[in-house]
C-alpha cells in the first residue's frame, strides 16, 4: 500500500505540494513511483521558468514508462533539485523527501483544488 502523508496536498495526477508560505514545493507521490518502477531520468525546468495549473513542467522516465509532470500550481520556479540529475533512483527511495521544484505561486486559491490526504487516498487505489 502507498504512503500517503497528511500534511501534504495532493494532485489527482500524483504530484504532492507541500506549502511554506507563498512556495509550493512540489513532487510525486509514492503511488506514483510505484507506478512507475524504477524511474531512470526526472526532466525538469530551469529556475526562473513560469508554470501553469494543470500544465505539464517536465516528466519523469523509468524503465516501465514516461509520465508527463503536471504542475498543481501557477507560479515562478525558484528551485530545481539538481540532486536529481544523477540520482532520480531518490524518488523511489523517498518520494516525499525527494522534492522536484520549488514554485513561488501566483495565486494561493490554487491550492483549494487541491486534494486532502484522505480524499487522494481514493484517487491513489
């Protein structure tokens, strides 16, 4: 079974944000990797691209598949974890460690479509 962690929101895509005042830091959750299988490659944008709501901001590879990334938030990338160009084997050691961006949102009204723990542990079955 997954993890799923209470304090974080979730996307019905499977990427978790965590929020520290007006930065959503954003990854995939352990279902995804799951998924997934042992991802291989994390393609992400360069610090200072704008993302979108509900817009593809890079994917992920693994030996299984590509899934596009989508972003559950609008904003300024502020933060790439660099970390995960030699090693995207992290996401599927810790997903919820693993963070993929850093996004300074445009509008913090976004998060409130966002899904709780519980309602995204009937998306993540």
């Amino acid at each position: 079974m997954s993890k799923i962690l209470e304090e974080l929101l979730y996307s019905e895509s499977h990427e978790w944000v965590k929020v520290d005042g007006n930065i959503a830091i954003i990854g995939v959750s352990d279902f995804a990797q799951q998924e997934m299988g042992d991802i291989t490659y994390v393609d992400a944008p360069a610090e200072g691209d704008s993302v979108g709501k509900g817009e593809d901001f890079g994917a992920l590879e693994s030996v299984k598949a590509s899934s596009e990334l989508y972003s559950p938030v609008s904003g300024e990338v502020v933060a790439v974890n660099e970390e995960l160009e030699d090693k995207p084997e992290l996401i599927n050691e810790d997903p919820y460690g693993a963070w993929i961006i850093k996004v300074k949102m445009n509008d913090e009204s976004e998060l409130d479509s966002l899904l709780s723990a519980a309602a995204y542990a009937e998306v993540a079955k």
